[in-house]
C-alpha cells in the first residue's frame, strides 16, 4: 500500500519541489532514517542484467531494449496484454475472493495479442513497461506507454482511471506528483512515469544495507519492482524472491 507524501515529510518534498521534481509515492509506513538506498550507473547495469538472466530462467518477457542510440544508455523493457474488460471489472469488485477469480480466469496475459483479438471479442490493452536509471536520483525509475487494441494510446488520465484499486486512493490524491507524462530520457517520447523523488528512502526501509555484490543489486531491483510496479498494473512473480524455485513454470 502507498500514500502520497505528508506533512511529516515536508521538508523533503518541499526540496524536491524547489529542485522541479514532483512529490513522489511513498510506503504507509513513516521513513524515519536519514538512510539512502542508490545505486550507481554501474551497479544498475549490473542489477538489470542478473535480472535478466533470472527472467530467462522463469520463462518471463523481460528484454534488452536494442534501439537505444545513446550507448552508454540501458533499458530493459517488458510488453504485456490485458484484457480491458477485466480492468474495468476490477474497479467494482472488492472481495479477495472476486479478485482471485478475475485474476486467474480474466487477466490472462497473452504473447500473441492478434490471437486473443481472434478468440475474444473483449478488447485488450497492451503495456510497455521500461527500467531506466535515473541520473539525478541515483535509482531505477519505471516508465511505461499503453494503448488499446485499437493502437489509440491511453491518455494520463486513462491512466489514472486505470490505477489498481489498493493504491488509487492514495495516488489520485495527489497525481500530479505521483504519476505523470514526461519525455522518456532515452527514446525522447512521451511516457508515463512515476516519480522517483523518495525511491532511495522507500528501498532502504526494506534493503538497510547498500547492495554489496551482484547478487545483492539484483534483489536491490527485484525489490524497487515489486513496490513500484503494482500501482499501474505490472506484478513481480513471487518466484524472483525464492532462489530455490527453478522452474520455468511459474511466470505465465
């Protein structure tokens, strides 16, 4: 669960504000150390190749994306299709018990989206979600561009509708700071992001310690994910967190 800042961390968010950053999501719980949890360039190079690899082994989408120009720029990217149907079902269903039924027999993804249009006549959405790092914040930052089957790209404010239930209240409250449209830092178009402005004192409440090793960045990005993903749709498999579990299987 996420909120918006508070009074409690004015401070930081009047800073962030003054430097042009917008105010970011935060965890409900109150950050209280001084702690920051970065990454350089170099360790998020590293963190998102170990991520790869793990992606390769549980059968997930995750890429490389190739068409950057800028050579010392990364990104890896993931496209996933969503039943539109199903998103809008999700809005009006709050029992645990619903939510499980729709997840399991309505959004299923699927890597052929003409397949799906030809099977179902239910429209879908598909989701480009993209990890960059960001320079002046020293983390990973998600961007993501959507659109309809129809190829009509969805508007911030679809986007906005479209946030998960769990974390809509808390983001809504305060959208300009927390979800916005900005010019993608690498391809230099339009994308959906959320603002990175508290991600090094959100991770360090879960990570205290500083990644040391390769192994430790990729839980590093395993974790960021798992907090920053689910607000606009895209889940981290619970495999990524048991080392033990080698089965492909278990990314559909």
């Amino acid at each position: 669960m996420v909120h918006t800042c508070t009074s409690r961390l004015a401070d930081d968010c009047d800073e962030a504000q003054a430097e042009g950053s917008a105010v970011c999501v935060l965890p409900t719980i109150w950050i209280v150390k001084s702690n920051m949890s970065t990454i350089s360039y170099e360790e998020f190079k590293t963190a998102c190749l170990e991520f790869l690899e793990l992606s390769k082994k549980f059968g997930d989408s995750w890429k490389l994306r190739s068409d950057i120009q800028d050579k010392d720029g990364l990104c890896i990217h993931k496209v996933q299709h969503i039943k539109s149907k199903s998103l809008k079902e999700l809005k009006n269903k709050t029992t645990c018990k619903i939510d499980r039924q729709l997840e399991e027999e309505e959004e299923e993804e699927s890597s052929d989206p003409a397949e799906m249009e030809t099977h179902n006549t239910t429209h879908f959405t598909t989701y480009d979600y993209h990890i960059v790092y960001s320079l002046s914040h020293s983390v990973p930052v998600l961007y993501f561009n959507a659109w309809h089957s129809s190829g009509q790209l969805l508007t911030l404010d679809d986007v906005w509708e479209g946030v998960d239930v769990t974390h809509r209240e808390q983001i809504l409250s305060n959208k300009w700071g927390s979800l916005t449209q900005t010019e993608h830092p690498l391809l230099g178009r339009p994308y959906f992001q959320l603002h990175p402005c508290n991600t090094a004192k959100l991770i360090a409440q879960v990570l205290p310690q500083p990644p040391c090793d390769a192994a430790t960045l990729r839980t590093y990005l395993i974790c960021w994910l798992s907090m920053f993903g689910p607000p606009v749709g895209l889940e981290i498999p619970l495999c990524y967190f048991a080392e033990q579990n080698t089965e492909s299987g278990c990314v559909k």
